[in-house]
C-alpha cells in the first residue's frame, strides 16, 4: 500500500476506541469526587474545631491575630520610616557638603573664635577686585592633622569664600614639586622652604614663613605664627606662648601685591657689608622689619658705604649707627634731603645707649637739624607711672610713659589709645632751637615731669635715684627744613626717635599692652600719605587648663560611671517592658 493511499477504519476499531474515552472519563470523574470528598471532610474538620473551641481559645487566638498585624504593620511602618529617613540624612549631608565648599557654612564653636575672620577683613574681602592666589607650599593634611595648625587652613578657606571667586588657594608639596618654588623665585630673592605661604598677584610676590621661632637670614619678615618667650628674673623660669598672626599677615600680604604704589622704605642697616647697628639693638631691628612688611612696606636693606641715596626711596631709615660715619657718607644723607633744592625727602632716625661717643661727623649732621642725643637714657621715678615690660635683655622697671605732642604735624593724625606708649632704653634728645633759618623743631613725644637720666658709664652706680633732677624729656622729635619757592612751600624732615628700644621686639609685638607699634606706624602713615593697613588682633594658642579637687574627681567620676549608666539601663527595661505588652 502506497504511503498516499487513505487508511480507513473498521466498523471494530472505532467502537474500541469509544470504549476507551469513557473509561478515561470515568476515572477523571472518580478522583474530582474523591478530591471534593476530601476537601468536604477537612473543612467539617476545621468547622468542627472551630465549633469546639472554647470562648477562652477564641479569645486568645483573636488576640494572637491582632498582635500579628499590629507587629506587620508597626514593622513595615518603622522599616519605612528608616529608609526614608536615612535617605534624608544622605541628602541633607549632601546638600549642606556642597554648600559648605561654596560658602563655607562652618560654626566656631572655639571659646576665643579660633577659626573665625574679623569683621575688617570680610569688609576688605568683598571690596577686593584683583585676582589673587594663594599657595601654601606644604600639602594640605599637614595642616588639618595638627589641632594648632588647622587655624591656618581654615583661615584660608574662609579667605577664599568671603572673596567672591577673587582669591584661590592651592597646596603644593614643595619637596615634590620643587618647580613650585622656582616659579616664584624670578620675583622673590629670598630662600624659600617648605611651609612658607606665597601671596602672588602676576610678578608681585610676598611670603609668610610659618613662625617666628625659626629665625632665617634671607627669609620672610612676615610669620603666620609668632612665638614669644619671657623669663622671670626672680624665679629664671622661662614662658613660652603661641599666637596666631596669620590673618593680619595675610590682609597686609594681600594689599602689598595689589597695591600699584607700594611706599619704599630704604633701611640703612649695613657700613662696608658689615652690620651697621650694635648686635644688642638686632631684636628692634627684626621687629621694625617685620612692622613694615605687615603694614604693606616695601624694606630693602641700604649699605650707606656703597649704595647711591636716590629717587628709587620714598623714605631712608637711619638704624642706630654704633660707629661714625665718614663726611661722604653724611653728605649723602644731605644730598638726599635737600633732593637738589625740591626737597619733599624724608629721614627716620634712631639712636642708640650702645653708641660710641666719638661720632663728630653724626654729631655735626645732627646739631645742623636742631638736635643733640644725651649719653643716657629716661627713667621714670614715680612708681604709680611707671611701667615694666619684658624687652630683649629681660625684664625692665622704670619704664617712663611718653604723651604724644598735638603741635607736631606727624601726630595729626594719630587719635591716642587707652594703651600707653611706653620709652625703654631710650636716650634724650635735646632740640637746639625752636626755630632757625627756615629750620624748626618741635616734640614728638615727651616723658612727665618726675623722670630723670639714667647714665650709661660708671657713674650709674652712685646714682640715686630720688635725689637725681627730675624733668620732662623729649624721647622723640621732629626736625624740618622748609624752602618757600613763590606760593609753593617745599619742606624735608629728619624724625628722630631716642632708641630702636622703642620698637623692641617685645614692646612692638605686644599690642595688647602698648601702644607703641600702633603710634609709629600711624606717625609713618601720615609723613608717606600712606592708607593705613588693617589692624587685626592676634589669636592666642596657649591651651587653658582647669584644675580640680579630688572631691570633684570623684563626684564626675560616680556620675559617669554609676549614675548615668543606671539611668540609661532602667530606661531601657522600661521602654523593653512596655513593648512587649502592647
């Protein structure tokens, strides 16, 4: 039979196969009964536990599904209530990250407002329109892992936010990156190392090492942190306290690269190469320096042997010369001021008790000014006005306070202070004249009445003091020579201070005590025309230490140990307790 031809089914096979769909149904039918039978007969089952149970059980059991739902729903609640909150936690963290880098949200919660800014200088941040940039060479965790030095990184984070974008700051390991440095060499003579900060604007640079403590001979006069040390002559026990200066450092850094017109002073500090003032009087000398550079001054230091005196000097400071000057060089001082009959020259002066006496030329240019310097120096004999301060070679007593004299053009516009200004080791100066072919003298600053002269030879030992002549001496003088060419009047002045003791390292850097800083920089702001710099208070970083008794010991120790430990047990079982029970 070919595969195409048609099968066809007998009459027997269908009926075979009828038979067999029946019986299939049959036993389909058979087990659904068996199945419905059996599910029938569980469900009398339960129906009939359920018939049986007593109220007790249906009690409990109902009590059992209410606290069931009650734990889901509870459950599901806190669960989302966790999520949700952890995720607002996440975003507020965040948020409040992303606007702390833009604005510096930070809260000061140190008890001296360690790592707040004054007032003066977010005023001078947000009037600042030149692009200045910061660079500490040293990386950044180094200062975030010390509790001292961290002032300083976060004082620069909020120099950057108050600046509107105008100041950057960036932290480069020096000793990494030594191409760091010499970037900023081509406009910076000084050595350089790692810690300093660099202040740049374009070629304009200023650098701030880090501290007073590590002196440099070619390095910054300016410090972000200033050590102070003072011994106690009755018990020779020396102190040591840390302050923070780097706001006021920075301020004045960041004026000096922006301003266009930096005042220079010329510092005749050296004779032939060799230091022209005595080493006792080199503390003053640093401090003056660092004054200058903190008020936007530019100091270069002058050899009077070799340098020309010119134009490129907007003021000449003369610094206790210990030895004579030769005639030249005293004519240099002259052609200076005289400025080829244009004047408009001006000559700061200081003497010294370490001087020689036998200086004729000094003496001579001096006495052609009005001025003679007595070979001793002030001393106050009344102990109610009196001061003692801590100076370079120690404590001092007998510190004569000097008033500050209204007739004198130089403190116009100095406004006086509720410090006073102090004279320490400062020599008299005696005025020739009031007044003398077109030359006149007048007081700068003046000591009271009750003081008297302290000799600086042998004969201080047979001084006695109460029998000594009292008078009041001037300590500082001005000196001006005056030309009147037709309706213009021109005019050159030599001021004269008794010693550079006046700005003594210790006396200069205690602004909170004396006045003295404060006075002559206001005195050189009003002979250059200069705007003043801001004045900003150091931050001390001497920790305070409380001291208690043992009865106190042991009271914090019980509270701590026993009592709050209990506390926090009970209300643990009492809130455990109550959950369990509802």
């Amino acid at each position: 039979m070919s595969e195409k031809e048609e099968i066809k089914q007998t009459p027997e096979s269908s009926e075979e196969m009828s038979a067999a769909d029946a019986l299939k149904e049959y036993a389909e039918e058979e087990l659904a009964a068996a199945e419905n039978a059996a599910e029938d007969a569980a469900s009398d089952t339960k129906k009939k536990k359920k018939h049986n149970r007593t109220p007790e059980e249906e009690k409990e059991r109902a009590l059992r599904s209410v606290k069931r739902r009650k734990k889901f729903k509870y459950g599901t609640l806190a669960a989302v209530i966790t999520i949700v909150f952890i995720a607002i936690v996440v975003a507020v963290n965040l948020i409040c990250k992303m606007l702390d880098s833009r604005y510096n949200w930070n809260i000061d919660l140190t008890s001296k407002g360690l790592y707040q800014i004054d007032d003066q200088t977010i005023d001078y941040l947000h009037q600042l329109k030149d692009d200045v940039k910061i660079t500490v060479l040293a990386n950044e965790a180094f200062f975030l892992e010390d509790s001292n030095l961290k002032i300083l990184a976060e004082t620069l984070t909020r120099f950057k936010t108050e600046s509107n974008g105008h100041i950057t700051v960036e932290y480069v390991d020096a000793n990494k990156n030594p191409e760091a440095i010499s970037v900023y060499k081509q406009n910076y003579s000084g050595d350089l190392q790692s810690g300093d900060v660099v202040v740049s604007k374009g070629d304009l640079v200023r650098v701030l090492g880090m501290s007073n403590s590590s002196y440099r001979t070619n390095g910054p006069t300016s410090y972000l942190f200033q050590q102070d040390s003072s011994i106690d002559y009755q018990t020779y026990q020396q102190t040591t306290s840390m302050s923070f200066v780097g706001e006021q450092s920075l301020v004045s850094a960041i004026m000096g690269v922006t301003d266009l017109n930096p005042v220079t002073v010329g510092m005749i500090d050296m004779y032939g190469g060799n230091q022209i003032y005595d080493s006792r009087d080199n503390y003053s000398y640093e401090r003056i320096k660092e004054l200058l550079d903190k008020n936007n001054y530019q100091v270069e230091s002058v050899d009077i042997a070799t340098a020309e005196l010119n134009e490129n000097y907007d003021i000449l400071m003369l610094c206790s010369p210990a030895n004579d000057l030769t005639e030249a060089q005293v004519q240099k001082l002259s052609d200076y001021l005289n400025n080829d009959n244009k004047y408009g020259r001006n000559l700061i002066y200081f003497g010294s008790p370490f001087k020689s006496k036998n200086t004729k030329n000094l003496d001579a240019f001096l006495a052609l000014w009005g001025l003679k310097y007595g070979d001793a120096y002030v001393s106050e004999s009344d102990q109610a006005s009196a001061q003692v301060a801590t100076i370079a070679i120690g404590t001092v007593g007998g510190i004569p306070v000097v008033t500050a004299n209204a007739d004198a053009s130089v403190n116009s516009n100095y406004a006086g202070s509720n410090l006073p200004i102090i004279a320490p080791l400062c020599c008299p100066i005696e005025r020739l004249y009031d007044q003398n072919a077109g030359r006149n003298t007048y007081p700068m600053l003046s000591t009271s009445a009750t003081s008297y002269l302290y000799p600086l030879d042998e004969s201080a030992k047979e001084l006695d003091p109460d029998s000594a002549e009292k008078a009041s001496f001037d300590i500082a003088v001005l000196a001006d020579s005056t030309f009147t060419g037709g309706s213009e009047m021109l005019k050159s002045q030599v001021i004269a201070f008794g010693s550079a003791w006046f700005l003594d390292y210790m006396v200069g850097a205690n602004a909170g005590s004396f006045d003295n800083a404060n006075y002559f920089i206001n005195m050189l702001n009003t002979v250059t025309g200069k705007e003043a710099a801001l004045t900003i208070a150091q931050k001390s970083l001497d920790r305070e230490t409380i001291t208690i008794t043992d009865s106190q010991a042991k009271a914090i120790r019980n509270v701590t140990v026993f009592i709050i430990p209990i506390v926090v047990a009970l209300i643990g079982i009492i809130v455990y307790v109550r959950r369990r029970n509802k």
